[in-house]
C-alpha cells in the first residue's frame, strides 16, 4: 500500500497518477466525456491518495495564473515540473491536458465574478428538461448518498459537483452532477474523499458531539458515504432512505461504532436511529 506520508514518491506514484486522469476524464475535464470513458473503481483509498496529488502535480503559478486561453505554452511548464518530481512519462499528453484543464479551471474560479456567473446550481439543470429528470432517474428520485426521496422541484434538492467545480467545473450533459439533499451535500463540500475529514478517523476533540450527544453532519456523511447501503437487506440509497444507527447508547457517535440501515429495517427491529429524520422523510 502507497504510504500516507509526505514525500515526492506520493506524487509520482504510477498507479494513482493513471487513477487521477481517469477520474477526471470521466467527469469531462475536458468539456465532455468521451464515449470510451468508464466509470473508475474506486475506493476511499484511492481517492484520498488522488486529493494528494492535485496540488502537487500543478505548478503553482499555473494555479495562480489566468491564462488568455492558449493552453499549449504552459505544456511545457508542467512537464519540467512533473519531470523534476520524478513522474514516470511527464511528456505523457493525457496527464498534461489534464493537469493543465484543471490548473487553468482553478486559477479561473478566484475570480468571485467568474464563480458567480458561470458555477451551476439546481435551477440550471430543472431548466434542463431533458436532463433533469434523466438525472433524477439514474438516482431513483432520492438523495444520491442517504436516499432521502427527493420530489422534483423540491427545496431539499441540492447539486452537487461530483468532482469540485473549482477543478473541473460544469462539463455539459451532467458528467460533473449529482442530487444530493442539502444536509449531505453541505457536509460533502469540496472533498474528494471521506477520508480528507477528521470525524473519519473517529478524532471528536472538543466536538459537540461529545457533549451533547448528537450526530455532526461530518460524521453522518463519512458514514453514509462508506458504507452506501443497509447492513441488514442491503439496499442502497437508489431504493431506500438510509439513516445511522448505532447498536447502545454506550458507544461514542463516531464512525467505527455507528452503522448503517434503511429505515425499514431500523424500525422493524427497534433499532436507535442517532440522527434527526425530518418529517417528510420517506422509505
């Protein structure tokens, strides 16, 4: 296993570098999803090991710097920058059209014009009739991460950046989009994993959540999103809400003493939901 640890070799990791440009090819870096592009497999593992390089890989001025829109000058920048970190191929084309896009996508987005004009929100994909609910569809009308039923139009509904619009932006036909609720996607932010949030390693120092005994957002994201489905029937949250249970009011709200169920199945065995359901909470 590639160590956590600081150091060069993180960033010129072979594998992760090769899991990173699929990962962003498959959510249209390049304005589009190329029809040959599949959805990587991927864990919270490797995601975090992919949130490692994004920053490493990119020159800094590169992040720092709005280019007039030619993208092939800075080529040349990235791969002397790859090269010096030891990266296998930095002449590789894929990794520098790639690293370049997001660099150029991120130096843009410091500009609070530019984010308040051109980032997406809901209302632009219901304004998209043919999308909308195409998106709706593929995630059964619920919340992609907990299954809370979601009715369209609704205030509960929230879009999220599947990768965060400041790395790759709004790609057309929704390659970069999600419904979420808006407590999940306020929890998510613009973390590329579980991993990158502290409450996933169970550290509550001088939380709230300690003292009054109640769930943090935080904590019901990581553990929702690692888990994905009931831990009795197994269904996901395309089919059923999912809350966070936990077994006695003996153990801590942290990640590794919760669990996850529909709440079907919470109810019909009694076991103690340790989140706050709203009331148009559906199965």
């Amino acid at each position: 296993m590639l160590s956590p640890l600081s150091s060069r070799a993180r960033l010129a990791n072979e594998v992760t570098i090769r899991r990173m440009c699929d990962l962003f090819i498959y959510h249209g870096v390049a304005g589009s999803r190329p029809s040959s592009a599949k959805r990587p497999k991927l864990n919270e593992i490797d995601r975090l090991q992919i949130a490692s390089l994004i920053f490493g890989l990119i020159p800094a001025d590169l992040l720092r710097y709005q280019p007039a829109g030619k993208f092939s000058p800075l080529k040349p920048r990235i791969q002397v920058h790859l090269a010096m970190l030891g990266v296998p191929n930095p002449d590789d084309e894929i990794l520098l059209d790639v690293l370049l896009r997001v660099g150029y996508q991120y130096a843009r987005s410091h500009d609070k014009a530019f984010q308040k004009r051109e980032k997406k929100s809901i209302r632009d994909l219901r304004a998209l009739r043919n999308l909308y609910p195409k998106v709706r569809s593929m995630q059964g009308g619920r919340c992609v991460t907990c299954g809370l039923a979601l009715p369209p139009n609704s205030e509960s509904e929230t879009l999220d950046h599947c990768l965060p619009w400041r790395l790759v932006g709004d790609p057309p036909n929704a390659v970069n989009w999600q419904i979420m609720c808006a407590q999940c996607n306020n929890a998510k932010g613009n973390y590329l994993s579980t991993l990158q949030v502290k409450e996933s390693h169970n550290w509550l120092y001088g939380a709230d959540s300690i003292r009054f005994g109640t769930l943090s957002r935080e904590t019901r994201w990581v553990i929702l999103q690692q888990r994905m489905s009931c831990e009795d029937c197994g269904k996901g949250p395309d089919e059923r809400r999912l809350v966070v249970t936990r077994e006695t009011q003996a153990f801590t709200l942290i990640p590794d003493l919760l669990s996850v169920h529909c709440l079907p199945c919470a109810i019909q065995q009694s076991i103690e939901i340790v989140e706050n359901l709203p009331s148009s909470s559906q199965n």
